[in-house]
C-alpha cells in the first residue's frame, strides 16, 4: 500500500506519497519491435494527421496573465452542488469562499495527477503496441499529455495549492499500469481514464466563469477527444480477433476498473469521507467532517445531488460503458457482474460519437 501525508499552512500543501516497495511495477511488458513501417490507411492513420495538425503551445495560446481568484466560484453556482445545499448556504461567507477555494484546488489537482497517469501510460502504449501506426498515434498522445501536465500544474500554481491524488483515481491508474496487456493498458487509459476525464472537460467547459480555464479546457478536451477515439478505432478490430477466452479476461479487466470508479469520486460516497485530500479540504475551511457529510445526506434526502444538472456528462454512462460496448466488452458474463454490483449498463453511443468530433456536447 502506499501512503499520503500532508503539510499544510494557508497557501500551499506539501505533500508526498510514500511508496511500499510492493507497490512498485515490477511486470514490464514485453519489447513490441515491428518493422513493417507502412502507414495502416484507416481510422488511426487519420488520428494520427489529426494529431499532427492540432498540436498547440500554451505559451502563444493561452492568456496566462488573467487573473485567477480561487475564492470567487470558478464554476457557475447553479452547476455547484455545494451551493444547492441548505447546510452550504447557513456557512459565513468566508467559510463559503474559503471551501469554494480548496475544493476547486482539490478537483483541478485530480486532473492535474490524472494527467501524469495519462502521459505514463501513453508512453506505455507507444513501447508495447505491435503496430506501426499506432506507435506513432501513441507517442502524439504521449506529446499531449505532457502538455496537459504542463498547463494543469501552471493553473493550479496561480490558485496557489495541490491537493493530494484521491486514492481511487490512483488504484485505477497503477491497476492499468501493472497491466499484462497493451489491451488492458489502452482499455484502462484511453476508454476508462479518459472516458472520466472527456466527460469532466466537457461539464468543466461547459460551466466555467474563468477565461483561462475555459480556453485551456477547450484545448485539453480537443485533444482527449482523439484519444478516446483511438481506443476504438484501434481495439475494436484487435479484440474483434481474440479467442473467445482473451475477450472475457478483457472484459473482466474493464469490470474491475469501472467497479473502482462506480464507488467513488462523489463528495457523498464513503471515498470522499476517508480521502485524504477531500478531508484536507474541509480542515482548511474550518469544516466540521461528520457535520459536512450530514449535510450531503439532508440534501440528497431533498433531491438535490441525485442527478447531474441539465446538459452535463455522465462520464461511465455517456462515455466509458458506450465505449466498451462497441469493442466487444460488455459481454454476457461480464454483464451479470455489473448487474450484482449495482452498476446499470449502457450502451447508447450517441453522446460518446458526438464528443469523439472534439467539440462540447450537451447530454
């Protein structure tokens, strides 16, 4: 197991993750040499063009000098649950400014760690994928992680704190990451992963007062689009190929990652309440734990956070399950055990296509 611990004082936290030496990827994937080098002429071959003519530099791109105020709501009120709920609204207005800062900090350094995951593994699908094309695609998404890592860490460094890698989002990325399979690795990343952060771009854009953060949402979004679009345009004929017994060891490898984000992520769910980082939060703001979460529970009791607001993305039903139903994953087996966890199926990929052109949608 690995550990998270916390040094805080009013403007930044120093925080580290101890590594247990059992933690560490000792499973490498095989050396995936090819040397046919000839251009595959589909849908990656056109991705990778694409990628090609959509790289952009931050530096000339976006306005960095705008001014970011953290305590101001980034995201409009009316898509906050925090504000919907009649325990936010009886705080002071400092403590309100004060949680809006650090809660806002919390979720932007989640895309910031997921970011890090997703140029690991990028570089993983670029050393262990057998075809040419998709080498190249690959090492493109390795370029545009990078450089999300790179305008994530320098807008989090204007609201002046990052917060901790929530554990589940941590489990999610080091179980792609311990992998066998380059299947599991772009499954894990380019349906999973990147299905969640596709969805969170999308309600982020969608929702956003900050200038920056919109325009550079705009950007990373563009780019996550063709990401997940590779995972099908690549694993769909893959998978279309294996033995009968490979696809449901596929099939339950994608199981256990949804399973991990299925119970977690949300600030009601039992995740939130031994998260480190999200427990940070609430000390910072001077928020009694047990009485903020029985705050949730009387506002999910009024209805409120029971639904997603009008237009938003439900990353694992609009994106990741649609996704995994289009290459084969969703099969009758696995169907039973989504089933017995709780987790309802969807296969509707009209959203999924809609988001896959590089542009916001409305659900």
């Amino acid at each position: 197991m690995s550990t998270v611990t916390a040094n805080t004082n009013n403007t930044k936290a120093d925080w580290k993750v101890t590594m247990n030496p059992d933690d560490l990827y000792k499973n490498p994937m095989n050396i995936a040499w090819t040397f046919d080098y000839m251009m595959s002429g589909d849908k990656v071959e056109d991705l990778y063009k694409r990628a090609k003519q959509n790289q952009w530099d931050s530096d000339e791109l976006l306005p960095w000098d705008t001014v970011v105020d953290p305590s101001k709501p980034l995201i409009n009120d009316r898509s906050d649950i925090y504000h919907q709920m009649p325990f936010f609204k009886k705080l002071s207005k400092s403590q309100q400014e004060t949680f809006t800062a650090h809660s806002t900090a919390q979720l932007l350094s989640q895309f910031l760690h997921g970011e890090q995951g997703a140029l690991m593994t990028a570089a993983c699908v670029t050393h262990s994928v057998p075809d040419a094309t998709a080498k190249l695609y690959a090492a493109t998404q390795t370029m545009d992680e990078a450089r999300h890592v790179e305008v994530y860490a320098r807008y989090c460094d204007k609201i002046a704190i990052v917060y901790p890698m929530s554990l589940w989002l941590k489990a999610l990325i080091d179980a792609t990451l311990k992998s066998d399979r380059y299947e599991k690795v772009m499954i894990g990343m380019n349906m999973i992963v990147e299905g969640l952060a596709l969805g969170a771009f999308n309600n982020m854009y969608r929702t956003t007062q900050c200038e920056l953060l919109k325009k550079l949402t705009f950007n990373v979004m563009r780019d996550e689009s063709r990401h997940v679009s590779f995972g099908h345009a690549y694993l769909g004929p893959v998978i279309a190929k294996l033995h009968r017994d490979e696809v449901e060891d596929l099939a339950e490898f994608a199981f256990q990652a949804v399973n991990i984000l299925a119970h977690a992520g949300t600030a009601g769910t039992l995740a939130s309440r031994v998260d480190p980082g999200f427990l940070q939060v609430l000390e910072n703001s001077n928020l009694d734990p047990q009485d903020f979460f029985k705050g949730i529970e009387a506002a999910e009791a009024d209805g409120i956070a029971q639904q997603l607001p009008p237009g938003q993305i439900h990353s694992l039903k609009d994106l990741m399950l649609p996704a995994l139903a289009r290459v084969g994953l969703l099969t009758p087996t696995v169907r039973k055990k989504y089933e017995e966890a709780g987790i309802p199926v969807f296969d509707d990929p009209r959203v999924l296509e809609a988001m896959e052109g590089g542009h916001p949608v409305a659900a």
